[in-house]
DNA sequence: GAACGGATCTGCT
DNA sequence: GCAGATCCGTTCG
C-alpha cells in the first residue's frame, strides 16, 4: 500500500463520471505525523456544472465552490448541515467545473485511530458515509485545495491486489433535484457501502448495470 | 447584518 | 424507513 502508485493528474483531469468510475477501488490515505489511516473507496458522486442543478456549480463560479472550476486532482472540502465536512476530489481541466464525492470508504490501516475519532468500534459504520468518513480521518476545512496527486497530507493511490467486484449507479442520495441523473457509483454488495446496497435480486442487478453504462 | 437551507446523521419505530 | 435536530457558511440586501 505504502509503495503504491499516487494517480497522477491526468486521471483526474477528464470527464468527471469517468473519474467517479475509476476512482472505486482505489486507496485514500490521511497522513499525519503521528499516523496514518486509509482505505478502499468503494462509493462516489459526480457533480457537474452549469448542466447539473445538484451541483454546487450549477449557478456559476463563487468564492465557495471556485476549486469545482480548478484543474483536476486537488482536495474540494465543504461543510453541511452545520454539522458535516465531505470531500471530493476536482476534477477536468481547469476552467471547466467538475467533481466527486467520495461517500464512503472501506477502512484499511489506522483503524484504531478513525475508532477513536469516531468514538465507536463497529469498522461497518465507521466510514459508511461522506460526514462520518471525514471525521474518522480528521479532514476538515483545513484541507480545502489540497493537491491529492501529491504523497503529503491526503492523496489518493493505486490498488495493489484489485478485487473482484462489479460496479453500479444510481441516483445521488440526499439531492432534491436531478435525480434522473444515475452519477452515483458503488460496489454491489459492499457492506460499507453507505445505503441501499443489500444483494440484489437477478433483475434488478441486470436493471443496475444498464444503467451504468448509460452514464 | 440577517435570513436561509443543506451532496447528513442519529435514533426511534 | 423516516422524521427531526442542528448550526454554520453562503448569499443577498
């Protein structure tokens, strides 16, 4: 894992559901001095521009959202509902806006550490989602514009030992508006997965994977 | 300077 | 599965 490969700018600087896509299975790492936790990316959101009305870039540029309209591969940290920080990453070239949610991991090393940030013991609920992810690796504000292809603070890197498993979409969760977009990407099955993902029927797998490759 | 509302979470049923 | 807490940052006047 240490010696793994950082993805480098050009993944990050193409079409966002691209991204959204590729980034599942790959390893997201906060490091600090004293520690360092990490784990699988196995759910994520695309968000778009002035196409997308989800999108924090739906309305044009502000100082909140300027990083969506940054070059691809840094660090685009937001606070909501008073009480969460989510992350995602940017993504296309600079100028065009463009990113994605990372809603949940799969926790490698450091466990211990995101157990006490979260002061609970379960690893199924400890990073199932994009508020309790960012706490359980202390990312906040403060990382807001961090480059991800640079092996500091937090980066994201390849996957040494790929799994086997098969990726879906769907609609985004907790967005009133463009729900007919399916931008959400997860691993079918995955218990850490944040919701809606118990093992599907034969039909409704076949209705997912449609859809992802509508995109 | 104040109103608004949200890319969530937790707990209860 | 769902309702309500919660409360700060953004945006507008």
């Amino acid at each position: 894992m240490a010696s793994s490969k950082v993805l480098p700018r050009d993944f990050y600087e193409r079409n966002t559901l691209s991204v959204a896509t590729a980034l599942i299975g790959k390893i997201l790492v906060r490091k600090f001095v004293t520690a360092t936790s990490s784990g699988m990316i196995v759910e994520t959101e695309a968000y778009g521009g002035k196409d997308d009305p989800a999108s924090h870039a739906f309305r044009g540029r502000t100082p909140r959202n300027s990083l969506m309209f940054s070059r691809g591969g840094l660090a685009y940290v937001y606070f909501v509902y008073g009480a969460n920080w989510c992350l995602n990453a940017t993504t296309e070239a600079a100028g065009v806006p463009g990113a994605v949610l990372i809603r949940a991991i799969e926790p490698l090393t450091g466990q211990a550490y995101m157990k006490r940030n979260r002061g609970i013991e379960d690893r199924f609920t400890l990073t199932n989602g994009p508020g309790k992810l960012t706490r359980a690796m202390w990312i906040d504000g403060d990382l807001n514009g961090v480059d991800l292809t640079k092996r500091e603070s937090l980066f994201i890197v390849e996957t040494d030992e790929p799994e086997d498993y098969k990726i879906v979409s769907g609609p985004r969760i907790g967005v009133s508006v463009g729900q007919h977009l399916p931008w959400r990407r997860y691993i079918l099955g995955n218990r850490f997965v944040s919701r809606g993902n118990r093992r599907l029927s034969v039909g409704k797998r076949a209705k997912l994977n449609e859809m992802s490759h509508k995109d």
